[in-house]
C-alpha cells in the first residue's frame, strides 16, 4: 500500500516538474 503512495507521489512531482519546463519553455519561445 505504501509503495502506491510513493509510486503515485513520484509520478505527480514528475508530472508538475515536467509540466513547468514546458511552461517555461513556451515562454521563452513566445519573447522575441
């Protein structure tokens, strides 16, 4: 049971991380 915590807490922080670069990745692209 444990390990689901942990699997599903490293998969949202892998999907927040992943989600931010692209962020940051469009805004650099949208800047002249």
């Amino acid at each position: 049971m444990n390990d689901l915590i942990y699997i599903g807490l490293a998969v949202l922080f892998f999907v927040l991380t992943y989600g931010l670069i692209a962020v940051c990745e469009r805004l650099m692209e949208d800047k002249p």
